[in-house]
C-alpha cells in the first residue's frame, strides 16, 4: 500500500530549460509562542497533488502519452488524472485543465520511512497552454541550475528547493556519482549527496525503521586552508541501527564505500548502534566518532576499533566538504546532531521524529 502523487512539469513555452515551481504553504501555528515565533524560509516545489483512483468514475480522461518502454510502471488508466490535474491548475490560477500535450515523465517510489505510508510520485511534463495568463505570485520559473544554486550554498534564509524537483530533474541532471546506492536498497536523497536508507530497526513503534545516513560526495575543491579537522575522510555514515537480519543490506551499504570511511553516532539507543559490527568487519580502517558518554555505553562486542569522542564545534572533512558537530543533549545525555556547512542540513538523530 501506498500513496500515489501527481507532480507537474510546466515547461516554459519561451524557455525550454525552465519549469515552474510553486511556493508552498507553511506549517500551521501551534499557539505556542517560542514555537510559533520561528519562521521558516520559502519552500519552493513542483506542483503536486494526491492522485486518488477513479472508483468506478466515468467522464474524460487526461491523455498522456506513456513511452512503450514505461508503460508497465504504472497503469494511468486507474486514476482519476483530471480531478489531479484540476487542483493542481487551481493553484497556479487556472481555473481548469487546458488542452495540451501531456508526457509521463518518471515513476519514483519513496522508500517505507513510515509509520505513514510511503508516497509514490508519477511525474508528468507538459507545456502551459494559454500564455496570456499571469501566473499568481506563489509561482516562478526556475531552471535546474538555478535550483542546484539554492540547494548547494545556503544562506539564512534564502529560499529552499523542495524533494519533488530533487528527485524527478536535478539528481537526474547530476550525472554518474562515484559512489551509487546498491540497486536493490530503497533510498531518498536530499539534498544532492546526503543519502537516507530506512532500515528495518529496534525503534519505538509506531516506528519500524531508523534513518541510515550516508554522504559521500564526489571529490571537491577543498576549502579547508589551514582548518584543524577532528578527522578526515571520503564518505561519512550516520547512525547504523538495523537490526540483525538487515545486517547483510548494511555490508552491501558499507562495502561500495571507499576505505577512508568515518561513522558518526547521535547516540547510543539500539537502534542507532546495532550494525557497528557490521562496519568494523567490513572495514576495520574506519572511525567512530560520538560523544564521550556514548561510546562508554557501547559494547565491545558491537565496536572495539579506533574511535574519537566529540563534545561539539569540531569539524569533519569529507572529501573537502565540512560538516559541524553540535552538542544536542536532551534525548541522551550524549546526543550529537551534524550540520553538513554548505547545505545547511542538519543531521538530528532522535531529536526530530515523525
């Protein structure tokens, strides 16, 4: 089971390398002051709505050409594309679908990050039909260069780029990465290079899985000058928790990673730690970094190489990228979060669930 999407690609009739995006809403107030007084940045995306099937529904259908070689990945015909294609027309300020030539673009399954269903995304092209219309101000056309600037050097806030455009134009637009995610593991990457598995783990339900992360960036022109790194490497891993029977989805993780490998701990519950032994096997070159109450409540048996403690404001050097420690207690008396510099994203561990 599973909850089908509909995201649009307006082409730009007078620039082909454009497609627009839409601001979306903001969470709601809690009428909590402290909470409520942070305001976050505008989140850019691709329109998009629910895609509900057509249950016996009967009236004209949306024509979307499907290329032969695409047509198994999913059957169009069971749902109700223009009720989809309406909601999202209404928020840009059409008031229906106009006519037009509409192409199935791609089909891409999120990986079961639960307790909720996952969102499975069908990803349609097309060209708005009336350009007399004046777009309202939520929308604007960006091109993928442009969105890869807002993602890859963030500012305070600046405008943010959302998943949709992500998954379905820039990671695509990326081209071959050194280091790819095996095939047979589900995986959402975003933004570019920060890499999160859902692994099957010791979690507290309604969780059934805790979030591995991976960075591995290609190699980069390397910033760092005379900076003092507590360690150095080519790919970082965050928070190995899968219980014992994904332990062999772990190794084929671990074992496409370059040897130079450091493994970052938020803190020491199970299901953050119960795949060290899995890393250290498969590489025992690597490093764990945690905080100093974290590793003395790991077992030996679980990791018993090299390891740092961190207390937070040390940095970390990954193929000439920084990411920061942050002291973050609360959770754990050790709990760490790691704030990857250029992309201001900030690995938080159990402080951020649901």
């Amino acid at each position: 089971m599973a909850i089908q999407k509909l995201a649009l690609i307006f082409k730009n009739p007078h620039n082909d390398d454009e497609f627009l995006l839409v601001k979306q809403s903001h969470p709601p107030k809690f009428d909590h002051q402290e909470y409520d007084s942070y305001v976050d940045s505008d989140l850019w995306d691709l329109p998009s709505a629910q895609l509900n099937p057509l249950q016996g529904k009967s009236g004209s259908q949306c024509v979307v050409e499907v290329a032969e070689s695409r047509s198994e990945e999913i059957d169009l015909k069971e749902f109700d594309l223009r009720s989809a294609f309406n909601e999202i027309f209404e928020q840009i300020g059409f008031g229906a679908v106009e006519m037009g030539v509409w192409k199935y673009y791609k089909y891409v399954k999120e990986p079961a990050f639960g307790p909720d269903l996952p969102i499975q995304t069908v990803f349609i092209t097309g060209v708005l039909p009336a350009e007399d219309h004046d777009l309202r101000d939520i929308c604007r056309w960006m091109s993928v260069q442009s969105c890869l600037n807002w993602l890859l050097e963030v500012k305070p806030s600046s405008k943010r780029v959302g998943p949709l455009v992500v998954v379905s134009l820039i990671n695509d637009s990326l081209g071959s990465a050194k280091w790819k995610v095996p095939p047979t593991i589900g995986y959402q990457e975003y933004p570019p290079g920060v890499v999160l598995i859902p692994m099957r783990s010791r979690t507290q339900k309604p969780f059934h899985t805790t979030n591995l992360v991976v960075f591995a960036p290609d190699d980069v022109p390397s910033e760092s000058g005379d900076k003092s790194f507590i360690a150095c490497g080519d790919a970082l891993i965050v928070d190995p928790g899968c219980l014992s029977q994904f332990h062999e989805e772990l190794l084929k993780v671990v074992a496409t990673l370059p040897r130079r490998l450091i493994v970052f701990v938020t803190h020491h519950h199970y299901d953050h730690v119960d795949g060290l032994s899995v890393i250290q096997k498969c590489n025992p070159d690597a490093i764990l970094l945690a905080h100093e109450n974290t590793i003395r409540r790991i077992s030996k048996d679980d990791w018993s190489l090299g390891c740092t403690s961190v207390s937070g404001d040390e940095e970390i050097n990954i193929c000439g990228q920084t990411l920061k420690v942050i002291l973050a207690p609360g959770h754990t008396d050790g709990h760490m979060a790691l704030l990857h510099v250029n992309t201001h994203s900030l690995i938080v561990g159990d402080h951020c669930v649901g």
